[in-house]
C-alpha cells in the first residue's frame, strides 16, 4: 500500500484516508516535498508510536522520495515525520493503524503528556 504525503512548509498534508493494519509488511510512504528540501538527497523517516503503554520509534533513512514503513504490532496510530542535514524538520503526520488477528490488545494513542515527553527528545 501507499501512502503518499506532501510536505509543503515543513506540515505534511496526508492524501486521503489510510490506514496501516498492523503486522503486515508492504506499506510504503511516498513524500512530496517542497522547494525547501531540494538538497537535502539523504533524510531520515521518524516513524513514532505507543506500544503497551510505552512511547516508541523507529527510523529509517531514505533517499529519494520513498520509504518503507517498519512493520508495527499493537498500536492504535502512527506519527510521521522528517527530518535531515543542516536541520530541515516536519511537524508528524497521523495515521490511524487498526490490529491484526496477530495482535494482541491494541493501545490506546498518544496522551498528551506522551507527546510533550516526546518533544523533549
């Protein structure tokens, strides 16, 4: 599946309405990015979520405009987001995960305080 995300003065703009089942490989995420990345060849993919009541990330460094998502387990959503080189960096793009068959009880989404610890990292 792809999601594709535009990123235009550092905000994604996520198109329609996707949705990652957990547990399953082949999600990718094709960005567009704005006049502002052009140099930046190499970028890193933050894929950041909560799993068992923990905050969590992967990330995955990509060139181009493509990057494959880590395959997740348990987890209600996951932010994305971007950064690289002389620090270009994007606020996260939501995107809601629903639990496999393979998964066990699902978590709930960020709270509030999970997302200001997460601001301080």
């Amino acid at each position: 599946m792809l999601i594709k995300i535009d990123i235009v003065n550092k905000r994604p703009e996520v198109a329609g309405a996707p949705c990652i089942i957990c547990g399953n490989s082949g999600y990718f995420v094709e960005f567009t990015f704005d006049d502002e990345w052009a140099a930046a060849t190499e970028k890193v993919a933050r894929f950041v979520y909560v799993q068992f009541g923990a905050v969590k990330y992967q990330e995955v460094t990509f060139t181009g405009d493509l990057v494959e998502v880590p395959i997740l387990s348990s987890v209600k959503e996951v932010l994305i987001g971007v950064y690289a080189g002389e620090l270009k960096t994007t606020t996260p793009a939501r995107i809601p995960c629903d639990y496999s068959i393979l998964c066990g009880k699902a978590e709930e989404q960020l709270t509030p305080e999970q997302e200001a610890t997460l601001q301080e990292q």
